[in-house]
C-alpha cells in the first residue's frame, strides 16, 4: 500500500485478556518496527525486524509482549494478559534503510 | 543506537515567529533525522543531514548539524498554527542500527 497501515486504530480489553495488534508495512521495506509511546512520553523501542535475520527483541518489557513478522511482510504484536500499565499508543514503522514511515498507531486502553 | 535529547521541553510562539529547537547526542553519526508528531499518533520524517554536511533547508526548514559539539538545530521559519506539533530528532549510527527517540520539543503555535 501506499503507507504503513496499523489495526485497530483504537482497542479497549479487559486487564488481562490478550491484545494482538497489526502492521501492514511499506511493500518491499526490508525493516519493521514496534515502539510504544505512554501519554506525555516519548516513544519507547520493543523489537525491530530486519529481512531474514533474527529480530532484535531487546524493548520487550516483559515475556508478556511477543511479535512476529510473516513473509517478511506482515507483522504482529501480541501482548498476553494485558496490565493497565500496557495502556499506551502502539507504533509501527517500516524503512527500506534509515528513514522511516510509521504508521497512525493503535491506541490501546486496558480497563 | 543512541537517543537525542530535544531542547527546550516546549515552546510557545506566535503565528510568523521563527521556532528553534535543538537536539544534542553522544557518539558518532551517520546522519541524523527530525521527525514531527502531531496529536499523539504516528512521527512524519521532515529532513535528514548526513554527518559531512554543516546544514540543509527544505521549505520553511532549517537543520544545522555541529559534529564536533555533537549537536544539531531545527529552524522553522515564519511558524503557522498547523507547525503545531512535537519535534524528534534522531541520530542514525549506521548499519542495522535502530532509530531511537526522546521526548521531544512540543511546539505550541498560536494566533
């Protein structure tokens, strides 16, 4: 598609049911990204995923967050038994090298 | 990967008032890259300046890039409402680096 396309826009869960979120990114940009920006903050790195090579999970805040990135194409983000503390706008963004397009995010309320 | 720091925190001016906004760093850069947010959502890339250029313009934009001092500037020109926003920066290091970012330059524009 023309841009990077995030869905839902806007998700309301239970604390602790599980979340999966998605990133349709750029056709043919090699790099995904996931970050996370909490109200008034700046944005906070979760994983990276770049051609065929492993994904560096190294923002994961805990073994609740898993992310997987299909065919080099699709990626989803899975937060298991969501904490109100997981409230947040999720961003993705992909990049055919260092500039990259994000797309319009998922805002995510745990009640 | 590194973070920049944004300076000031926010900024408040009037329509047809230039905007100064600054970004410091810590080692190295390939280049570096302002990004704009607006209302919480997804960052749009505004300009990036390789690490042997001293300064760019696009539009209303103006970077400055001071290697040695490790620091760089965003001038917006004769401000509108619509620059209304918050302002990243964002050193890239080189190859299969991530972008990281801080929290940014919240711009207030008024009439």
């Amino acid at each position: 598609g023309a841009g990077v396309s995030q869905s839902p826009s806007n998700k309301v869960t239970e604390k602790g049911k599980d979340v999966e979120l998605r990133c349709d990114p750029i056709s043919g940009h090699t790099a995904l990204y996931w970050y996370r920006q909490s109200l008034g903050q700046g944005l906070e790195f979760l994983i990276y995923f770049q051609g065929n090579s492993a994904p560096d999970k190294s923002g994961l805040p805990s073994d609740r967050f898993s992310a997987e990135r299909t065919g080099g194409s699709v990626s989803t983000l899975t937060i298991q038994r969501t904490q109100q503390e997981d409230s947040a706008v999720y961003l993705c963004a992909s990049s055919p090298t260092y500039v990259y397009t994000f797309g319009s995010g998922t805002r995510l309320t745990v009640v | 990967s590194q973070q920049g720091e944004e300076d000031p925190q926010a900024l408040s001016i009037q329509e047809g008032e230039n905007a100064t906004m600054n970004c410091s760093y810590k080692t190295s850069i390939n280049n570096l890259q302002w990004y704009r947010q607006n209302s919480g959502r997804g960052l749009v890339h505004l300009i990036l300046i390789r690490s042997n250029e001293r300064e760019k313009h696009s539009g209303r934009l103006r970077v400055t890039l001071d290697t040695s001092k490790k620091s760089s500037s965003l001038l917006i020109t004769a401000s509108r409402a619509a620059d209304t926003a918050s302002y990243f920066c964002a050193p890239y290091t080189g190859t299969a680096s991530k972008l990281t970012f801080g929290t940014g330059t919240r711009l207030q524009v008024t009439l």
